[in-house]
C-alpha cells in the first residue's frame, strides 16, 4: 500500500506508474507522469510502445512536445476511439521563478494559517488529508509515494489552519530521466485551495512555496506547470510566480473518446 486515492481506475493507474519506475528512470523517451505512463521523446521511446500502453492502460501522458509532435501524435494516436486533450506550458527558467515567487512568500500568510511540515510518510493520515483537499478542488491527485518523494526528487507542500486543517497545498518533482533534455526541469501543480479560504491569495502563496522548493530542494534549473486555455485564475496564479506562457510546447494525454477529461 502506497496511498492510493481516487477512483478505482485512477489507483490502477498510480500503481502501474509507481510499479514502473525504474523503467521509466532507464529507458530513452519515457518520463513519469505519477498518475499513468508517460512519454516526452515519442521517437526514442517508440510509438508501438506508445500504443501498447494505450491499449492496456486506455491512456498515456505526454510532457513538453513541440507543437509539431503534438500534431503527429493526434494523427496517429487520435481518431475514432482515442482523442489527445491538451494543456498550456507556462514555463520559467530558475531566476525569473525565484524573483517572483520569493516577492509573493515575503508578504507573508493570512493570520491564523501556517507552513505545514512537508509529508515523508506515504500512508499517513496527514497525507490522506492533502489528497482530499486535491481531490476535493477537482484534481486528481498522485499517490502517497509519489507525494512524499518515496519514488523520486519530489516536494509536497502545505498550509493549515488553528483547527490542523490543511487549507493549501502543491506538489513538484523531477519528471525527466537522464536521456531527456529536460533532465533538470521540474514539473509543479496539484495546487489546491479549500473553499473557505479562497480570496485570500493562497493560491499564489502556495504555488510560491512550491516554486521556490523545487529549486531550492530539488536543484532544478527551470519550472513548468499545465493550465488549460479556458483557466484564467490558474493562469495568473502561475504567472504571478514568473512563469511565462510558452506557445511552443504542449503536454497531454491521449485518452478514449468516452471518457471524461482526466483531470482539469
């Protein structure tokens, strides 16, 4: 037991990502998405691979294309029972996301909210309530092992309130392996703020502390987080944070014409 959470669908997928991790660690073109199998080299990692997965699993994830792969991947992989939903790279190299991030953290929180501890126990209730809190603002969240580093370079960050409960939270990690060109770049998101406390500028305040331990903790040299077009909140929440709408770049998961949009 890892920390599962979600549907049965979505724990099928988060152990077959965790069950896989080494392989994803060796192998050219793939890259660990946490919630399923995923790819950002289609070419090195190979597209009948690529088409295995999706017949077993019914979904693959996809980081950092260019604009023009995302095209060949909705030829090939998109049609009459798969379709390619995608998300927008705001992306930022590890000054710019600094400056930003560490002017937003220097105001300081609301009263009666404070900086959690930062999880290390995948099964614990700590991390169950963080999770819930993700899930409960429409994201699907990773599991437990993935939330408390145990599978990788990862940090997961949290607020809470006089009462202990976590009102904000955020997750980055390393996504790349070694033969990526993205080796260094983190991936953050997962932000979630409970209803209650919403117009108070956690979003930013979270996102923030995310940003700056990704680089601080993790060493990476860049930042990107996935919005989709029609998120404007999230879009200037990460904005705020110095990262930049890159219109070069595309992430996204190949999934059945039936299905629900995996996560928002």
């Amino acid at each position: 037991m890892s920390g599962y959470f979600g549907t049965d669908a979505q724990q099928r997928l988060q152990r077959q990502a965790e069950a896989s991790a080494e392989f994803i660690n060796a192998t050219p073109g793939a890259c660990q998405t946490g919630r399923m199998m995923g790819c950002d080299d289609p070419d090195r990692f190979g597209w009948e691979r690529i088409k295995e997965i999706i017949e077993r699993d019914g979904i693959c994830g996809f980081r950092l294309l260019s604009s023009g792969k995302a095209d060949e991947i909705k030829a090939r992989l998109a049609g009459e029972h798969h379709r390619f939903d995608t998300w927008d790279v705001f992306l930022a190299g590890r000054d710019a996301a600094l400056t930003a991030s560490e002017a937003i953290l220097s105001r300081g929180l609301p009263e009666g909210l404070v900086e959690l501890e930062r999880p290390i126990d995948p099964e614990s209730a700590y991390i169950g309530r963080i999770q819930a809190l993700m899930g409960a603002a429409g994201i699907v969240p990773f599991s437990g092992s993935f939330l408390a580093g145990s599978i990788g370079p990862a940090t997961t960050v949290a607020i809470g309130d006089q009462q202990g409960s976590v009102v904000a939270a955020a997750h980055g990690y390393l996504p790349h392996n070694i033969y990526s060109q993205h080796r260094r770049y983190a991936w953050g998101g997962l932000v979630a703020v409970a209803e209650s406390q919403r117009g108070k500028g956690l979003g930013n305040y979270i996102n923030a502390l995310m940003v700056v331990s990704v680089f601080r903790d993790l060493g990476a040299t860049h930042i990107y987080e996935l919005v989709s077009a029609t998120n404007l909140p999230s879009r200037r929440m990460v904005a705020s944070c110095g990262l930049h709408f890159d219109p070069t770049l595309v992430c996204g998961v190949v999934a059945p014409n039936d299905g629900a949009r995996f996560t928002r």
